[in-house]
C-alpha cells in the first residue's frame, strides 16, 4: 500500500491488512478470498455479515470479525456524513443516499423519520422502529412526537425491505396516509416516504401516492 497506493489494492487485500493473519492453510489474502467469495466478491452483502458469521471462517476469531464489522460500519457512516454535511434535502435521492448505508444492509426492517424545517434543511434523523424480515410496527403518534420535539416543519419516512422488493404493502400505504392525514393536523408535511431495497428505492412522492402543499 505504501509502495503502491491503497488504490492498486484489491478488495481481498484490503481485508487482508484488517485481519492481520490467516490460518495454517492459508495466507491472510487467501483467507480473505473466500470470505469475499461467500457473498459473491459483494462488499454490501459482506456488511451484512455479523461477528458469528465471521467467525465461522478458520482463522477468524471474533477480534478479527469485531474489526471488519466496525471497518464496514465506518464506512457505512462516512457516507452518511457527506449527506447531513449538504444538509439540505431536495430530492428522493437525497433520502435514499442518506438511509441507505444505514439501514440497506440490515437482515430485518428499521422505520426512520428524517425531520426538516421550512427549508428542508435536515434538523435531525431518528429510529422510531425495529421490526421482522417483513414488517415493523410504527406508532405514528411517537413520530408526531418526534417532530413537534425538535419543531419539524417537514417529515420524511424512510425503511427498508429486507427482500429486495422496493414496492410498498399495504401496510406501507396504511402508514404513509395516516401519518400525512396526522401531520396536516398538526401544521407539519410528510414529504416523502422512501423505501429502500438493496440498490434501488421507491419514492411515494415521486410515484404520486401523495402530494406536496408548495
């Protein structure tokens, strides 16, 4: 790497220099191959893996497995932090890149409102909930709460789904109007509700399941 440039190296040696040392049979490199082979040489499927996971690779201990699961989260959060740096949101894309290094990964789904004031500046993001491989259940009135607390102006929905399929339920479209119905009451906007399904999203803003006041 210093000789080269940490860009020359390949995903494999990257995660070799994390984990320092292989097995008797192999070398660090090695090793790391065939962790990266077992989730298809995808980096976003290796950042699901947990620290059990890892450690059901010879030559992987659960010291070696803390350190690539706390790698992957930082990188997970340095993206995020080039969204909340821009702090103004514009558009679905701007929510899909903030949540998804959060939440794409996750085995199960996570609700989270992102709170906006007049100008759609991001005032903060909040979990408000952590559900099954299929669903979560959300309490619109902790949401409500959550945005009269920091005085939102503007509320947005985001989640994920585990499955790869980024169309909403029923549920979805349940939660999605209630909220809007509850947030006009209270002088607030839902602005979007973004679902996130490994690398694509569906927008309810932009598929015209709910409107904007200008």
């Amino acid at each position: 790497m210093l000789a080269k440039g940490i860009f020359s190296l390949s995903d494999a040696e990257l995660l070799a220099i994390l984990i320092g040392s292989g097995n008797q049979k192999e070398t660090a490199v090695a090793l790391s191959q065939r962790i990266l082979q077992s989730c298809m040489n995808n980096l976003n499927e290796l950042a699901r893996y947990s620290v059990n996971d890892l450690c059901r690779f010879n030559g992987i201990g659960e010291a070696k497995a803390i350190t690539i699961v706390a790698a992957l989260e930082l990188g997970k959060r340095q993206r995020t932090e080039k969204i909340i740096q821009k702090k103004q949101i514009a558009s679905s894309r701007d929510i899909f890149e903030l949540f998804y290094p959060i939440i794409n990964d996750l085995p199960y789904e996570e609700m989270w409102v992102l709170l906006l004031n007049r100008s759609n500046k991001i005032i903060d993001k909040r979990k408000i909930s952590q559900g099954g491989v299929s669903n979560t259940t959300v309490d619109i009135r902790l949401i409500l709460k959550t945005a009269i607390e920091t005085l939102a102006s503007g509320i947005v929905l985001c989640h994920n789904h585990p499955s790869g399929n980024r169309m909403p339920s029923n549920n979805d479209k349940i939660i999605t109007r209630k909220t809007a119905e509850a947030a006009k009451i209270m002088d607030m906007q839902l602005l979007d509700h973004v679902i996130i399904a490994n690398d694509s999203y569906f927008s309810f803003i932009d598929e015209g399941e709910i409107t904007v006041n200008s």
